[in-house]
C-alpha cells in the first residue's frame, strides 16, 4: 500500500492526522496543555532550542506508543480478521464500537477509566528521558477522550491488512496529536492565546461518535438488509451527512439525548456509506464463477490462467477492488482473456477455512493466479489493494511469466 500513494492512500494518511489534531481538542486533553508543558519542563523561561527538543522528545513517546499499537493491530486482523465472518464475534466488536460511540457523547460513563489516566499521569518528570515517557504514557493518560478517535483509527489501521502501512497511520496520527504541543512548547508565549473550552469542543465528540458508529455499521453490515442506502447518490449521502450534523447541533442546544443518538447514528450510516460502498454482486464486463472446482475445470478447458480473488463484506481493500479496480475498462477487457472466479469469504464454514488453508491466506484482500493444470503461478499472489493502473501491469506480468513457464516446459 506504501508502494504508490494514491488518492486513497493520501486520504487516510490526512485523515489520520486529522484525528490527531481533534484528540488534542478534546475535553479532557485541551484544558491540561499548559500543566502538560509544565510538567516535562517546556516553559517560557527555558531557552527556545531546550523547549524545542523537549517538546520533540514528549512527541516521539507518543510516535513510540501509537506506532506499535498500530503494528499490534495490523497483526490482529492477520490473525482475526477471517473471524469477522462469524456474526458473534462482528457482534461483539460491533457493540463495543457502539458503547465507546455513547461514551463519546457522554449518553454512558465509564468511571474506571478515569483511575486509569491518575496512575499513568504520574510517569515521567522533567527532562529530556522525563519528556520521552510521558509521552509514551500519554495515550493512556488522555484514554477517556483519546479513546473513541484512536479507536477509529486503530480499525482502520487494522483493515489495510499492513503491519507497515499500519505502523505509518498510527505514527502519522501521533504526529497530528503532538503538533500542537511542539508549537506551544517551542512558543510558550501562545498558550495564553489559546480559544478557551467550550461547547465547541461537542463537535468533536459527536464525529468521533459518528465514525465510531460507522465502523460497527460497517462490521455488522454483511449480516443485516441494505438499510436504504445502498446505491444512494454521492451528493444526497453528502447531504444526509450534513442534515444529521444540523440536527446533532439542535441535540446539544436541547440536551437531547435522543437526539444526539439518532443524528450520530444517521451520521455514521451516512459515512460507511461513501467511504465503502456496497460491492456489486457482479460486473457486467467479467464473467466470475463462484466455485472452485467449476474455475478450475473451465481453465483447463480453455488453457487459459484462473485468476481467483477471495473477497468478504468485511474487508475494504476487497471492497475497493471490486468497485474501483475489476470494472475499470481496461482492467476488465484484459481479465476477459483469464478465467475468473470470486469466492465469497464473508461467513466461513468448514469447507471455506479449508481453502483459505490449501492457500496458505491468513487475511483478507488475496488474488491468487493458478496455471491451467492447477499449480499456482509463482510471484503472483496479490494481498493488497490495487489501483487499476498498477493492477493491470500484473495482470501482464503474470501472463508474460506463464507464458515463459511454457516455453521451458
């Protein structure tokens, strides 16, 4: 995925910092800026190239911290992701989305996590090493307002499917939590033109709620009827999306619980919607088959290449290559010239996991290239997103390697 930064690529490394950026603007984080400082010892009386460093060595605690929490959670969907085919398990995934989405607009409390941010707020001191811990503390410190954004960036972190893109989405989103704490530490002179809290901050908490409410969407979504949305207009999806903002708005100002619910719910819906589009069942330009052994059959028919993608609800990159990659014009012209075949993984069985295990696949996107007699053709195999450009350079490549294998045999 680091490969070629494209559109999508760039998009979530942004959205990442984003996220970074809207932690700090919390509730709980934005008022403690200042003690934040004070306590590793970037204040103004400190000469400026001393503040810098300290504030830059409190920032890559937080680097060091949420970096290997994104490699963990890229980690965890290569051993677990294939379990979100089971409805119980997406379930309870789904319902912890939720209650942490509650959290966030203040509908549920959690007391004990307040415990949580009092012992790990002791760690660290001043100083260079001080600084450095407590920003590797600091994502347990700031849990009850950091929670529900990282969350949402831990999932997406987890669905590429890349332990290293994993790892840069978790360190782009530390950057975007400590930007702010190197500008005000290298130029203490600001804090006191910092906006003061106030309800501003509810905007934060309801597009936390939102996205929150959008991952469990998105998990419990290949179990459920489309909800109404499926092949919606992009700009009437913007619209809704904007309607439920309005509304959320009117929630606050009322203190409506009900309110902030619903709207953050439509919200979320909303976003699943235009960020992962439901994939279409089949592309008019490519003929799948959608068992094995009748793929296999027809390719050594017609001596042609079987190119098999292994797809599920559940995986965006699967998602993406449906709808952006196989129906762009040139991608499915040359596809024409392969035996294609599109088995669904979304719930798995015995029979499933027992292909997934012939192959050797551990996660989700996988596009294997088999030669007519069954063998798989070697450096072919595909687990990542694609976009139609790159993608059909390897559709060449694997015809030009087939075609040498030939040649010797």
């Amino acid at each position: 995925m680091i490969d070629s930064l494209d559109g999508g690529t760039i998009t979530q490394l942004i959205s990442a910092y984003l996220a970074g950026l809207l932690t700090v603007l919390t509730p709980c984080i934005y008022p403690i800026i200042p003690v934040t400082l004070s306590l590793f010892g970037a204040t103004a009386d400190l000469p400026r190239r001393k503040a810098i460093l300290l504030s830059c060595c409190y920032v890559a605690g937080i680097c060091a911290t949420y970096t290997a929490l994104g490699l963990v959670s890229a980690k965890a969907k290569i051993l677990f992701g294939a379990a979100l085919g089971n409805i119980w398990i997406a379930s309870t995934m789904a319902i912890f989305f939720i209650l942490v989405a509650l959290y966030s607009i203040e509908v549920v409390r959690f007391s004990a996590l307040g415990k949580v941010q009092n012992t790990f707020s002791r760690i660290g001191g001043r100083g260079y090493g001080g600084a450095f811990l407590m920003g590797a503390a600091s994502g347990f410190v700031a849990a009850p307002c950091a929670g529900p954004i990282l969350v949402g960036i831990l999932a997406l972190a987890a669905q590429s499917g890349s332990t290293l893109w994993s790892g840069v989405l978790l360190f782009t989103y530390a950057l975007g939590f400590g930007t702010l704490f190197i500008v005000l530490g290298t130029f203490s002179n600001l804090l006191h033109k910092l906006p003061r809290p106030g309800a501003w901050m509810n905007a934060i908490k309801f597009i936390a709620a939102a996205a929150l409410l959008a991952v469990a969407a998105s998990l419990l979504r290949p179990f459920v009827p489309a909800w109404g949305l499926s092949g919606v207009s992009t700009t009437s999806l913007l619209g809704l999306l904007a309607l439920a903002l309005f509304v959320g708005r009117i929630a606050y100002l009322k203190n409506s619980t009900a309110l902030k619910v619903g709207a953050a719910l439509v919200a979320g819906i909303a976003l699943v919607e235009l960020v992962m589009p439901r994939a279409p069942s089949s592309h008019s330009e490519i003929s799948w088959i959608d068992s094995l052994p009748a793929a296999k059959e027809s390719a050594e028919r017609s001596q042609s290449i079987l190119m098999v993608d292994f797809f599920a609800e559940w995986c965006a990159a699967c998602i993406e290559l449906s709808t952006k990659t196989f129906p762009a014009p040139a991608v499915a012209q040359k596809l024409s010239e392969f035996t294609t075949a599109k088995l669904d993984f979304t719930t798995i069985d015995d029979e499933k996991q027992a292909i997934l295990d012939s192959f050797r696949l551990v996660g989700l996107p996988a596009i294997v290239f088999l030669a007519p007699d069954g063998s798989e053709i070697p450096n072919s195999r595909i687990t990542g997103f694609m976009p139609p450009e790159e993608f059909l350079s390897h559709l060449n490549a694997v015809q030009e390697r087939w075609s040498k294998t030939k040649t010797k045999l």
